[in-house]
C-alpha cells in the first residue's frame, strides 16, 4: 500500500512535469503576444496589462498591405495541396507495395527511405537556379513541388504500415460474392483505408506548415508564394525602432492554433501514425 | 509445416507470387508501375536530379552575380570548402550539436515513455502534450526560445538560472547552449513516441516473469526493456541523427550564423542564397549529401539500425 | 447446383515447387465433399483453385459443366467462407449479408427478404444491425454463412471456417453447417485439417499429403480399408498403431507374435504393420470366436480413462516403424520434440473395467484379422491395389467402384 502510494507519487510527479515542459514555451508565446509595446521587454511571465494589438496589427492593411495575411493564405493553400496531391500519389504506391507483387518494390521502399534522410540543403541550391529558370521561383508549385517529394517518404511509409493491417481476404471475399476488382475496392477497400489516409494526411500537412528551408530559398515576396515561417523570420516591425517581438510572437500563436486543433482532436491518430512505420522494423 | 510442401494454409499470408507467368501476373505487375510512377517521378524530379545538378554545379566556376563568367574548375570548389578553416568549424559545430541534444534527447525521451507507458492516468493527457512540441513549426519554437533567453525580451536572466544580464546569444558556447536546448526541446517528443512504441510491443509477462526470478525495477529495465528495444531505439536514433545533422531553422532564427554558431545547412544557404555562389554552395551541398551518407552506413551497418520496411517487403 | 470436376489441376509457384500436383477428382452434384491433410498438404491451395483465387497452373477445372478456368471470382457463382470469415468490418450483419445481392444488382425486396431468410435459417434475426465487431465467433461464423447462404449458389467453398472456434461451439457449428448443407442441397467443398471434422461432416473425404491426393472415399471406408500408411495414420483418434514386422509364406510375425497374414498379401519381406487400438482387448475381455488372435504380455506404461473407455499404453520389443509417411505425420502432431514418444509404444482402447493401470503387465489380446500391411517404401496397402480412383459419387452413397482387399500388389 505504502509503496503503491510512492509509486503513484512518482508517476505523478513525472506526468505533470513533462505535460508543463512541454506546454511552457506556448504559455510564453502566448503571454508575450498580449504584452503592450512598452512592457514586452519587462521580461514578466504574466502581463501587467493585456493588449490585442499586436494581433490586430498583423491583418491592418487587408489583402494587399497586411504584413501576415497573404502568407497565412499562402502557407495554408500550399499546405492543403501538396497533402491533398501527396495522399493520392503515395495511396496508389502504398496500395502497390502493401498489396501487389512487382520488381522493384524494394527499390521503391528504399528510395523513399533514402529521401527520408536526404538532406534539403543539398538541392536547394539547384532547385533555386531551376525554378528561375523555368519561371515558378516564389510561385505555389514552386514550393509544392519540393514538399511533395519530401512529404512522400512519410506518406508512404505510413500508409503501407496502415494498408497492411487491412485484411486483405476482404477483397478476396467480395471477388467471391461477385464484386469486380473495382467494386471490391470501392466498397471494401476504401472505407477500410480511409482512417490510414487522413491520418497520414494530418502527418503531411504538419510536415509542409513546418518547412522553412524551401520557404526562404524558393520564395521571395508574400505575392508571391512566402509562407508563414519565411515571413516570421523576415517580419520588420512598424517602424526601423520597434523591435517586432510583440508581431512575431501574435503570428506564432496564430500558426500553431491548427497544430493544437490537430492534437488535441486527432491525438491518437498522430501517434499511431508517427510510429506506424518506424516500430516494425 | 512438412518440409517439402510449399507455402500454404494461413490463407491471408498466401498472395501467391505469380512473376511474369500468368495474364495476371503480368497484369499486376503493370498495374503497380502504373500506380508507382507518379510517387517515383516526383521524389526523383526534387532529388536525384538536383543532386547530379548540383555535383556538375560544383565542379564550375557559376557566381549568379557574375552570370557570364565561369567555366570548368574541376575540384577547384571542393578544393577551396575543404581547405578553408571555416568548413570544419561548421562541421565541428553541426556534429557537436547533433551529438549532445541526439544523447540528451534518448535519455529524456526514454524517461518520458518509460513514463508515459506506466502512466496510470492523464495517459491522454500526456500525449497531448508531448504533441505539441513535435507538431509546433520550428521557427515558432525557435522564436519561444530566443525570447525567452534574449536578455531584452526573456525571464531566464530573471530566474536563479542565471542573475545577471546575460548576452546568451553573444557568445558561441550560450549560444549553441540554447540552440541545443530548443532542438531538445522540440524533438525529444518523437523520440519518446518512437521509444514508446517500442515499449508497447514488450509482453508484459516478462516483467512478470523477471519480478518472479527477483529482479530489481533497475535490472528488469537494463536486463529486459533495453535489449529488446534494441531495434526501436536504433531505428530512433538514426533519423534523429539525421534529422539533427540538418539544423537549420533554430540557429536562422536565434543568431543566423553569428559567432562563429553556423551549421553545415546554413553554410550552405549562406554559399548559395546570399551570396549566390552556386559553384562553391554546390559543392557544400554534395560535401552534406556525402556526410550524411556516410552517418546512415554507420548506423545501418554499425548498430543494425534494421530499415523500417525492408524486411517486410516480402 | 452444379458438379464439380477437377482434371489433372496443377498449382506450381513460380519457385518451382508444386502445391497441387495433377489432380483429379468428381464432386458430385449436392455432395459434400472435405478436403483433409496437415498443414501444407495443398487442400487451401486445391480450395482457392476452385474459388478462382488461385490461378490454375496445369489441368482444367469445370463447375456446372463449364471449364472455368480463365473465370474471375466472380463469375464462377460460387460462394466461400474464410477461416477468418472476412466479415466487412464497416457494415452491419444486414449489409454483410446483403452485400453479394447488392453487387448482384438485386432489387431492394429482394435483398431484404432473401437477407431476412437467410436470418432466420442461422438464427441472426436479432443481430441484424450490429457490426461484426460487437459479434462473438460463433456468431460472426453464421454471418459469414449467411453471406454464403444468401445468394443460392453453385457451390460452396469453406476454408477451415471452424478452426476458430473454441471445442464445444465447434461441435455445435460442425451439426450446424451438416443441417444447413442438408436442407439447401447445394454442393459443398470444405476443407479441414482436423480428421474427426472430416469423418463427422463429409459424404466423402478426400486425403492429401504434399499436393497429391491419397484417396478419396465414405468415411468408413477410409476408416476401414486406407489405401495407404499415411490414410491409415492421419484417420483415427487415437491413431492407428504401427508395427515392423515381416511376412513370410502367408504369415506375419509381429513383435507379439505370429499371425496369418490378411487376405490379398502376396508380398513378402519386411512390412509396416497397422492395428487399430479399438483391436486390442484385454485378455479377459476378449470376445468368443476370433480364431485369428494373439495373446501377449503387455507392460503398461500409461493409462488415460476416458470415462467409457480407457486407453492403455503399452511398449513391445522390437524397434519401431519407420517410414517418411509415419515421419510426417509426427511432425505434423508436435511429436517430434517430444522424447521418445511413439518408441516402441502402442495404444489399446480398453473396456473401462480394466484392471490395466501404470507399471502393471497384463494379458493383452489382439485381433489380427484386423492388421493392415503396408509396404515399408512406398507405404501402399499390400491388400489393396493401385490408389483408388477418384471418381464422383452421389449424395448417399459411396463409390461403388471402389476396390475392396484382394487384389493383388504387383
């Protein structure tokens, strides 16, 4: 009884103190964006006065003169579709290596594989000098492009872990009542892997909102296609004298309020996802 | 199973290989190319084909400030990175950094599912959370972080950590420090979730079984949990390996390469975007991809990181 | 309703090896027919064959009169339950069972009275709307018939679709599909490894061992006169025991013994000798009037009562039998590892008045009449010919062409 009482204790002790670390920088954030001009460099954890003005000066000056809302809409549009368009390509891969039998499906799981671990920094230099060359420098697919080839490694992997556990005799038992190959997949299939997908697709978008490398090598302008963390890093506050901190530290909360929404609803699915296709091994 | 008799029974375990011999075979082999292609093009299109462009970049004389200039110049590149002080600095620095928060980062993310895994309640809870740090854009982590230790805007100099008024980012060593510390930070969670998994797949019973022959909490983990995890923590080390060879985001955001504080990736940025020097930036970048090559054929031939996958792939 | 008939099918993988190896078989219309052997032995493979899962390799397969060889699943009208029974784990029982009407293109009154029949047949009228999930195995086992059911096939195909239950709602789903099987007349392939599943439900039984049919026959035939040692050994529970012996000028010497050889055994030489355990007695139980007897001293080594019966294990002098038949049925039993199990050790089923107990030697009796001689190489019945033919038989009967003792080892 005793050493249950310690135990629990313990376990307590350590369950409240990882859920503060790691929710702590975000308190930070957050109390930092509601601080006034004048005492955001008081240095104090709670405000002494609360303002929304740092929020209401990112979106002053609308579509065209707003400092955050053309890469807001930006970082949100490329995200969306680079996962939308790496979800479809990697389910048809994903659906050939779990499910078909063909040469080089281990070169196509060792590719992916090896672009896992690829270092961005290698092509950005190329890919900079290409894109201006073939005229989609600082355009969306000039950013969608890379995301995709760097979000299908982890799109695939998670995926063939997912349709893998399908029971595929499924299919075998809908060929059996008589559905063909297209209907067996339709009416089986896809409603078995449509949970996989959309986790994989959390996963995706998580990994294209978080990308900074390609957003300030393949962008210029936030007409053009600069995201969020491009503009963050080049924010200018109001005036040559004010330090933007207050800015900075309002965009930021802003771009995590999604990451939040997706772990606080989809929590389990992240974490099965996430280690979905490193545990097999 | 008979020795002799093939593969059969387990009906679901049985997908017939049927190579190049039936309509089907080859109708399904077709098939999965066709599905394949797009995936392949595109990886290869951002990758494989870059990274040639970018070994015969290296190998020229290319400044986009002086566009008309330039010419074969053999290893003249590498030549140059390879000599300069500055490259192994960086090297130094990046591997320094990957080093200490890769351990920091095992130990705390063990501890973490070891703890989340035994969590009797606020199990949810705790995933949650963890989530958040491995989820949040690193940029804003990197901004939390530089607030907080910039001795204009943070309470760090505020606390006992550290009385007086501390320039963190006006020196290399605090500097690193606290780069160190918010990638720690950051991606300690997906250590831990990929620890965790590996947890999970440990039947129970040994404990049981070990809490029986009298082994001590210390000796079930050292003796049990740690060798049967080999696998997970070999698979997590080499991404996180990886992952922290590539800092990036953290040292842009917290001091852009000041006091001597770059990393290979920033080097590499500095070389070809602000400087626009494509022949000499090119070669850092294929110097990188080689580097990293190298630290993937150590871990996978060195601690049998097993690939996720492959011994799967029937 | 339809025949089924297998010429000369062939399963070879790509590797090379063969899973099935020229098959030949009748499946009677409205016959049920079971498909036994351990694991390995090609039956799922011969299954999946028929179900158009499988690709044919070599030979023709006809069902109803068509070869169907190059016909996908779906259209060979068949129906098939999976040992894991496949239930769609995302529809209700109702969607589960209406799904190959649906696929069909039935018209929705069809669908539900034809699902709603199917429910009553297999008792899941209350279950309609539950998911598979929040089913137990007994009951997602009669979905999965019910799917089958549902749609009036030619045939029926299952899969070990028992293996998953636990012993007693086997026995009680075994008596299901029998009363199912009987009531829509449809022709019925079922395959299983488990011989008493085999002896219980089939019209006719077809052995197999490593892609070759071994024979194909009523139960009690196989039961009564196996063709071959490897019949002799997978049928029956406990198995039938096996001695070396020899034959000479029409006699047998056992290790027991010396008894006239049976009927029909010309050869002579070493042998394999088989005897039921249900034809060892004690001495002083023994039936009146069998001339053909041995009585011996058996030192028991193990009894185990069943309640209406006692089984006795006793050990001989002697070696045991070896063969690579008797080998794999061993493996195939777990009792590879086991020591020195199966040495020199048979096994009476006993009147349970026995006074037979551990470390005791008693008065054994036997009845050779009933010995089975099998060639130590090939393992064939000497008292029998060639491997029956296979050869389709109707509901009730057996085959009648089947060859009874007496013809002659070449």
């Amino acid at each position: 009884m005793k050493r249950g009482t310690r135990e629990y204790t313990i376990w307590s002790v350590g369950i409240v103190a990882i859920i503060v670390a790691a929710l702590f920088p975000v308190f930070w954030l957050l109390m930092l964006s509601l601080k006034t001009p004048a005492t955001v460099g008081d240095g104090r954890l709670w405000p002494k006065e609360f303002t929304f003005a740092n929020y209401e000066a990112l979106f002053t000056g609308g579509f065209y003169d707003s400092p955050f809302l053309r890469p807001l809409i930006n970082s949100i549009l490329i995200a969306l579709i680079a996962t939308t368009i790496a979800i479809i390509l990697a389910s048809f891969t994903a659906y050939a290596i779990a499910r078909l039998n063909f040469p080089g499906k281990a070169l196509v799981l060792a590719g992916s594989l090896a672009i896992a671990m690829f270092p961005p920094i290698s092509v950005v230099g190329p890919l900079f000098d290409m894109w201006r060359a073939l005229g989609i420098y600082d355009t969306y697919p000039g950013l969608i492009i890379p995301y995709l080839t760097f979000a299908l490694p982890l799109a695939i992997y998670t995926l063939v872990a997912f349709f893998r556990e399908i029971p595929w005799e499924l299919e075998q038992a809908a060929a059996v009542d008589g559905a063909t190959p297209m209907q067996a997949f339709r009416k089986v299939i896809v409603p078995l892997a449509t949970p996989g997908m959309f986790t994989a697709a959390i996963l995706v978008f998580i990994f294209c909102w978080n990308d900074f490398l390609f957003a300030i090598t393949l962008t210029s302008s936030k007409e053009g296609a600069q995201t969020v963390p491009a503009a963050l890093a080049f924010f200018t506050g109001e005036s040559q004298f004010t330090a933007p901190t207050g800015n900075i530290a309002a965009a930021a909360i802003l771009v995590t309020i999604p990451i939040i929404l997706f772990v606080l609803f989809f929590q389990r699915r992240i974490v099965a996802g996430l280690t979905a296709g490193a545990v097999k091994g | 199973m008979s020795s002799a008799a093939p593969p059969q029974v387990g009906a679901a375990a049985q997908k017939p290989k049927k190579v190049g011999l039936t309509e089907r075979g080859r109708a399904e082999r077709k098939l999965a190319w066709m599905l394949c292609a797009p995936a392949v093009f595109v990886m290869i299109l951002v990758t494989a084909y870059p990274i040639g462009y970018a070994l015969v970049l290296s190998l020229r004389e290319v400044d986009l400030r002086f566009p008309n200039e330039g010419g074969f110049a053999g290893l003249d590149n590498y030549i140059t990175v390879l000599s300069s002080g500055l490259w192994w600095e960086v090297v130094f620095n990046t591997l320094l950094i990957t080093v200490i928060s890769v351990i920091i980062e095992l130990i705390l993310g063990m501890i973490i599912a070891l703890v989340m895994h035994r969590a009797i309640f606020g199990r949810g809870a705790v995933r949650t959370s963890v989530l958040i740090p491995y989820g949040i854009v690193t940029v804003v982590a990197a901004f939390a972080w530089f607030y907080a230790f910039s001795p204009e805007t943070g309470f760090v100099n505020n606390t006992f950590l550290s009385p007086d008024d501390k320039a963190w980012f006006g020196e290399k060593g605090s500097a690193l420090t606290v780069v160190i510390f918010a990638e720690v930070w950051k991606t300690t969670p997906f250590m831990a979730l990929l620890l965790l998994a590996g947890l999970t797949t440990i039947d129970e019973g040994l404990y049981e079984a070990a809490r029986v022959d009298g082994a001590s909490a210390w000796q079930r983990f050292v003796r049990i949990t740690l060798p049967l995890m080999k696998p997970a923590i070999a698979v997590a080390l080499l991404f996180r390996t990886l992952d922290a060879f590539r800092v990036f985001d953290s040292i842009f955001v917290m001091t852009r390469g000041a006091q001597d504080t770059q990393s290979v990736s920033i080097l590499g940025y500095d070389q070809l975007i602000s400087r626009l020097n494509l022949g000499l930036g090119s070669a850092v970048s294929v110097l990188i991809f080689l580097m990293v090559l190298i630290i993937a054929f150590i871990f996978v031939k060195g601690f049998g990181a097993s690939v996720p996958g492959q011994e799967e792939g029937r | 309703m339809a025949e089924i008939k297998l010429r000369g099918v062939t399963k070879r993988f790509p590797d090379g090896t063969e899973a099935v190896k020229q098959m030949d078989l009748d499946i009677g219309d409205g016959e049920f027919m079971i498909f036994v052997g351990p694991s390995g032995c090609g039956k799922s493979t011969a299954l999946r064959m028929i179900a158009g899962l499988e690709d044919i390799s070599d030979g023709e397969l006809e069902i109803g009169g068509e070869v169907v060889n190059d016909r996908a699943p779906k259209d060979r009208d068949i129906a098939m339950v999976f040992q894991s029974y496949a239930l769609y784990p995302h529809m209700s029982v109702r969607d589960n069972i209406a799904f190959p009407l649906k696929i069909a293109g039935a018209s929705d009154e069809e669908v539900t009275s034809k699902v709603e029949e199917a429910a009553r047949i297999l008792d899941l009228d209350r279950l309609l709307d539950r998911k598979p999930a929040n089913l137990s195995g007994g009951q997602r086992q009669r979905v999965a018939m019910g799917r089958a059911i549902v749609r009036d096939p030619k045939a029926f195909l299952m899969d070990e679709p028992l293996s998953n239950l636990d012993a007693k709602l086997r026995v009680q789903m075994r008596t299901e599909v029998s009363r199912i099987q009987q009531r829509l007349g449809t022709t019925m392939v079922y395959v299983t490894h488990d011989q008493t599943e085999a002896m219980t439900l089939g019209d006719r039984v077809a052995v197999m061992r490593a892609g070759v049919l071994q024979q194909v026959d009523s139960p009690q035939k196989l039961y009564d006169h196996p063709n071959n040692l490897f019949v002799a050994g997978f049928i029956g529970s406990p198995a039938m025991n096996f001695f070396p012996a020899r034959v000479e000028n029409g006699r047998v010497t056992l290790p027991f013994g010396e008894a006239p050889a049976p009927a029909g055994v010309e050869a002579s030489g070493d042998v394999i000798a088989g005897l039921r355990p249900e034809d060892f007695e004690d001495a002083e139980f023994a039936p009146e009037g069998h001339d053909n007897a041995l009585t011996f001293d058996a030192p028991i080594v193990l009894t185990e009562s069943m309640g209406s019966e006692t089984y006795a294990y006793f050990t001989y002098q002697g070696g045991a039998a070896q063969s690579d038949e008797l080998n794999e049925l061993a493996a195939d039993a777990g009792l590879t590892d086991l020591p020195s199990s199966g040495e020199n050790q048979a096994v009476a089923r006993l009147d349970p008045q026995t006074k037979a107990h551990e470390g005791a030697t008693t008065r054994r009796w036997m009845n050779a009449g009933k010995l089975h001689l099998f060639d130590p190489h090939d393992g064939h019945n000497l008292a029998h010919g060639d491997a029956t033919p296979a050869t389709a038989g109707g509901r009730q009967e057996s085959s009648p062409q089947q060859p009874v003792a007496g013809t002659n080892e070449p």
